[in-house]
C-alpha cells in the first residue's frame, strides 16, 4: 500500500442549516459511542430552531486516506465494522458497507462517487445480491465454457443416410 501517512477515522453530528440548504459538520469525535451522546444530548437539549421548527442531525462517518500521488494504484481499504472502499477507479471512489433495508432485512449499500462529481448510493438487500451473484456466476461459466456445437439430424426415408448439420463450435468431424 502506498499510504503517505495512516488512514483517519473521526465521528461527527451535523445539523441541516435550512437557511444554507446543506449539513454543516461539527467538532469531530473519536468513537460512534460519543456521536450518539453527543446527538441524543443536542436534540434533548436544543430541539427546534429559533422559529419552532424542528432541527434535523444525522450521525456521519468520516474516513481520510493519505494517498501518496506518486504511486499508480488502486486501493482497497478496510472500514471499521465491515465493509471496504476502492478508491482511485477512474477518479471515483466506491464503497461497500454492512446496512439494513428499511424493513430490517440484511443488506449492503454500495456508494459511488468523488468529492468532485457528488455521491450516490444504493441499499441491496442481501436476498437479492446473492441471486444477482449467482446469475452473474452462471452467465462466466457459460462464457468460459468452450463452444459446444449444435446437431440436428433430419429424418429421411431409411433407404436413404440422414442428413446430419453441424454448427459453428465443433473441433474435427462428427460422422453419422
């Protein structure tokens, strides 16, 4: 790996500034632990804004690789509690984490982007990712497999030898 200095980990509790139209972040903390005090502790104690409404706040996991730019590689960094991030695919990152459909069911949310282009994200359910898989395995062994040519043999009268056809994807000769 070709880290210039290692990779950082900080916690933070950002509040949606309606006014700005975007979260602004807060002081960064060490532990998901704290986040969730510090969160519970905000909206227990300053709820709304000053005009009554109601003051949105999310939880967000910052990670920071310190890539040396030199070095021509593509990355693959493990996150904490699961999960994995390739970065540097054609000046985009992509993320693999451990998440829950909004019914419960286990799932993966893939998340693709730059700090250039934007984000987007998908939940995938884990049922689903697993046929999506096992389709994709049985379209590579059909295309790994060699060719198996296609015989047809036309019935004619029995005084006569059948007509057999072979298409393309045979090796030498077959005889009827």
């Amino acid at each position: 790996m070709h880290d210039a200095h290692p990779p950082r980990v900080r916690w933070h509790v950002e509040t949606y500034d309606d006014l700005a139209d975007c979260w602004s972040g807060g002081l960064p903390l060490t532990n998901r632990q704290d986040a969730i005090r510090k969160r519970t502790h905000l909206d227990e104690t300053r709820p709304k804004w000053k005009n009554g409404a109601p003051v949105q706040r999310r939880i967000v996991l910052e990670t920071t690789a310190f890539e040396d730019l030199d070095a021509d590689v593509t990355h693959c960094l493990p996150f904490p509690k699961g999960g994995f991030i390739i970065t540097g695919v054609g000046g985009q990152d992509f993320a693999a984490l451990p998440d829950t459909t909004p019914d419960g069911r286990p799932a993966i949310r893939f998340c693709v982007g730059s700090h250039e282009s934007g984000h987007a994200d998908v939940v995938l359910p884990l049922d689903l990712l697993e046929e999506v898989i096992a389709g994709q395995r049985a379209v590579a062994r059909q295309q790994a497999a060699p060719a198996r040519p296609t015989v047809v043999i036309h019935d004619k009268p029995a005084d006569e030898p059948p007509i057999v056809v072979v298409r393309p994807g045979t090796e030498g000769w077959i005889r009827a």
